[in-house]
C-alpha cells in the first residue's frame, strides 16, 4: 500500500469563518499567542511530514503569506470555488503532485491539537495498513459532526454528516474529528467517484470512507482521549473557551516543570514562552509573545511582559514591558513602562513610574523614580535623580544622550540631547544639561538663588499668603522685638 515513508499534510484552511463575523479569517485570528493555523502548523511540524499542502482560499493572499512565513516551504493549493472538504483535497493533490505514500488531511481551526497526537494517529493508521482512518473521539454532545457509522462486527462503514444523518445515526457518540488518513494511490483514486448529491451539496472528503468499504478495503476509527484536542473554533466564543482552556494547560505544564503560579486563573502564558524552574508568578501576571524568564525571578502582580527576557533572580513589579531585557538581580517596578529596545544591566534598577525606550542602562545603574529614559546610554553604577526627563526629541529629530559610569546626577534634571554627561560627573537639582558635562566635573545651570524678601507682602498684599508670611515673620521677632534671622536679599 504505497511507500508509508513520504508523509503528506494537507491544512485545510479555505473557509471564511462567517460566525467569527470578522474582516479577519478565522485560522489567522489569536489564541496563546498564535495565530489558530499556527498552532496546527506546529503541530503538523512535529510530524516532519515530507510536505505540507495548505489549502486557501478566502483571504488567500494574507493567510498565504502568514503560513509561508511560519512553514516556508509549504505548498498553498489555492481552491477557487468551496465545494467541500473533498474539493480541498482535491486541489491539494493536484498542487502538490502528491502520488504515493501516506496523506493526513487536518483543518487550520484546532488550536489544541498536539504533535504527540497526529504522530500516535499516523502510527496506528500506518500499523493497522489501512486505507483510510479516522481520528474519532467520544463526545457528549455530537451535534453537528460527521457520525462514526460501525457494523454490528464494530467495522466502521462509513462517515455521516449531520444534515444527512438518520434520527438513529444522530444518537451516535463516536464524531469524525476532522483528522483522516489516507494510503495515498487509494485516495488518488477515489477523489473523483465523490459526488454532491448530499444535503449541502459539497463533495464530502468523508464519503472517501464508504468508497473504500465498497471497494473492500479495511477502516479504521481511532478515538482520541483528548477530544478538546480536536475541537474546532467557529465563533468567538469557542475561541476564548479553547484560548482559556490552552492557557490551563500551559501554566499547568509550567508548575509542573517547577514554575510557582500563586493564582493560575489570573496567569496567562503565551505558547512560545519560555520559562525555568523557580521562577515565581504571582497574580495578574502576562507573558506574552516569546518572553523568557530565568530561575529564581519574581514576575508580578499586575505584570504584561510581550517579547522580554528576564534575568535571573531579577524582581518585576506592576509593570508594562515589550521587547525588554532584564538583567539578572535587576530590579523593575512597581509601575515602570518599559517599551522596545529597554536594556537593563545585572542589578540595575528601573524605579517607580518610570518609562524607557531604546536605552541601555548599566550594570547596576539606578533610574529610581519618576523619570523618562529615551534613546540613552547610562553607564555602569550611574544613579539618575528623581525626576529626570531625557529630552531626545528636538521636534523634528531624536538624539541620544550619554551618561558615563558611575556619574551621579541631580533631582529634577532635564538632559537636552545630545549631550553627554562624562563618568563620574554630577549634576546638580534642576540642572537644564544642554551642554557636554567632562568627567568628574559637577554641572548646574541657571545663576545662584536670588531672595526678593517681602515680595508676597508687597506684591500678594492683603491674601491668606500674605498673611502667613507677615505671621511667621512676627513670631521670628520674637517678644523683644530682634530680628531672629536675617533675610538676605541681593
Ligand atoms: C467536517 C467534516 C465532519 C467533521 C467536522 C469536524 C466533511 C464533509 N465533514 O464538517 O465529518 O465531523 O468537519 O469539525 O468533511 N474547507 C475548505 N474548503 C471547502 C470546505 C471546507 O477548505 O470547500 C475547510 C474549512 O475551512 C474548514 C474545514 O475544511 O476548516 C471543515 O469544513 P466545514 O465546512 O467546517 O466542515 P464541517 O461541516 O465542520
Ligand atoms: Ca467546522
């Protein structure tokens, strides 16, 4: 029966998705941080399947494109009239050539299937030396599924669509997943006996089940224990069930491998996360995209992480951060925005209320509170004062701005880019840096403190300002009438 060595995927991917009601098709729509096809495709991926065939049709540019990014040299058959699944097969083959071998047939919609399964299914199919089998599974509720239609020897017969299904054949538990595989010369061979004469009027890649009885030939139904993991999404609804079914699984997954989630309900992790052992979660926590977290950090509360990299030991407090890294030891939080190109080094600290883009700062270099950090360099050990403001943006072009190592600069400062405070320099409070500060000098700007003495008495006369400044300065006198202190003025 063919060469079981060359392994064919068909995706089946035509269809629009009406009920997801949506100007995006429904396999490119997101769960976990992937698109519904790119989980299929991963799964298919684990196969190491001679070639992919996907079959597109709606949309057919945006989800080309999207699969051939992920699977580059897949086949996309491009089917132009949706007549049914067996019509998808069909140009399937075609566009592939396919001619011998085995061909699994799976839908773009299924963003729980696992690898393990589609491997576990092919070996028995390929065990079994069928023509044709199917990925069954029990379900409590059948409706609108292909039936499983046994003999009284339990051989299955054939597949029944729902709206082609007697009143007894709709009692049937056992469904079609969806997943078929095919001895391909036998399929090759029975893709063009199917006919449309069904209540949809389609040409049914499941009626390839009844061709192969009729021929003689053996099929074989094998139930799969996980049914979640074939289950399709049709509307939205169906896609935040499976999306928060899918995260159940990955966080328990995680705590398996030794990550501590303190509240998993509230804990969102992204497929291609990555994580390690020791690292906590606590609630309210999201990492998203291809974030990595190293042992023994602590990520949350109320924590969004998209495309980091988290360092060891590192402490991330109610934080939002995308495409950041972390040193190790670092300390981030509460409240800081870390947006792209933010690097943190080994026991650095990126304070509260802080926001950073595009700025490398040292190992162990301090923004502790207050402060924007744009397109910066702050070297090794430097300490950035409370309220720091790094301007980058001249109103028509962005500049960086230098901090060398261990400088030490003033509160409520603003560094006017570009600029460079040299290692080791200071600045004093509320220095405007707009020139180049040499090493080891100390900056501040504007002239010294002037006093304007009596100014809210002569200037705020007859208001409750007035009024303080005249009370506190009788109470200077005193009893005797002396002067306490003196007000300078100059
Ligand atoms: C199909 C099966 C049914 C099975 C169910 C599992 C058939 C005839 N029926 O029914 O036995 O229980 O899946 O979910 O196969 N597609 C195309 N081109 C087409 C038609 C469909 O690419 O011309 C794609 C769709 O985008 C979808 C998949 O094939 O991803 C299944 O098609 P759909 O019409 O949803 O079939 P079901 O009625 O769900
Ligand atoms: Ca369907």
């Amino acid at each position: 029966m063919g060469n079981a060595d060359e392994l064919t995927v068909i995706v089946l991917a035509a269809g629009g998705g009406t009920r997801m009601k949506s100007k995006t098709i429904k396999v490119l729509h997101h769960v976990g941080g992937r698109s519904m096809i790119g989980h299929v495709l991963a799964a298919v991926e684990a196969l190491e399947p001679h070639r992919v065939v996907a079959v597109v049709g709606h949309q057919r540019e945006e989800v080309g494109a999207h699969i051939r990014a992920l699977v580059p040299d897949a086949v996309l058959a491009i089917q132009e009239t949706l007549d049914g699944t067996g019509g998808a097969v069909r140009v399937a083959i075609q566009a592939s050539g396919t001619t011998h071998g085995t061909v699994v047939v799976a839908t773009g919609d299924t963003p729980l299937l696992e690898g393990k399964s589609l491997r576990d299914f092919v070996a028995e199919h390929r065990a079994a030396e069928q023509a044709v089998s199917i990925l069954s599974g029990l379900v409590a509720d059948p409706f609108g599924y292909g039936r499983v239609v046994r003999n009284g020897e339990g051989d299955v017969e054939s597949i029944v669509e729902e709206k082609d299904a007697t009143p007894n054949q709709r009692e049937i538990a056992e469904i079609n997943s969806g997943i078929l595989a095919f001895d391909a010369e036998f399929l090759l061979g029975a893709l063009p006996r199917l006919t449309n004469d069904n209540a949809k009027g389609e040409f049914y890649l499941t009626d390839v089940v009844r061709i192969a009885r009729e021929d003689g030939l053996s099929v074989g139904a094998f139930p799969i224990d996980d049914v979640m993991q074939t289950e399709g999404v049709n509307d939205r609804a169906e896609l935040a069930e499976l999306g928060c079914e899918m995260n159940r699984r990955i966080v328990a997954r995680w705590m398996r491998d030794g990550v501590s989630v303190m509240d998993p309900a509230t804990t969102w992790i992204d497929a291609d996360v990555v994580l390690t052992h020791d690292v906590t979660l606590l609630p309210g926590t999201q990492l998203l995209g291809v974030t990595a977290v190293a042992e023994d950090a602590v990520i949350g509360p109320d924590t969004t992480l998209k495309d980091c990299e988290i360092g060891a030991g590192a402490r991330v407090v109610r934080t939002h951060g995308e495409l950041a890294v972390i040193g190790d030891g670092a300390t981030v939080g509460p409240f800081a925005y870390l947006r792209p190109g933010t690097v943190l080094g080994a026991l650095g600290k990126i304070g509260t209320f802080v926001e950073t883009k595009n700025a490398t700062i040292g190992d162990g270099a301090k923004v502790p509170h207050l402060s924007y950090v744009g397109d910066a360099e702050i070297g090794d050990g430097a300490n950035i004062g409370a309220g720091t403001i790094f301007a980058n943006y001249d109103g028509v072009a962005k500049h960086r701005t230098r901090v060398g190592r261990l400088a030490r600069t003033g509160s409520n400062n603003t560094f006017v880019a570009p600029v460079d405070i040299g290692d080791g320099a200071s600045t004093g409070g509320g220095t405007v840096v707009r020139r180049n500060v040499p090493p080891g000098a100390l900056a501040v700007s504007g002239g010294p403190q002037r006093n304007l003495a009596g100014w809210a008495q002569s200037k705020r006369a007859g208001t409750p300002q007035a009024a303080a400044a005249e009370a506190a300065l009788a109470d200077a006198l005193g009893p005797g009438g002396a002067p306490a202190a003196a007000s300078e003025g100059d």
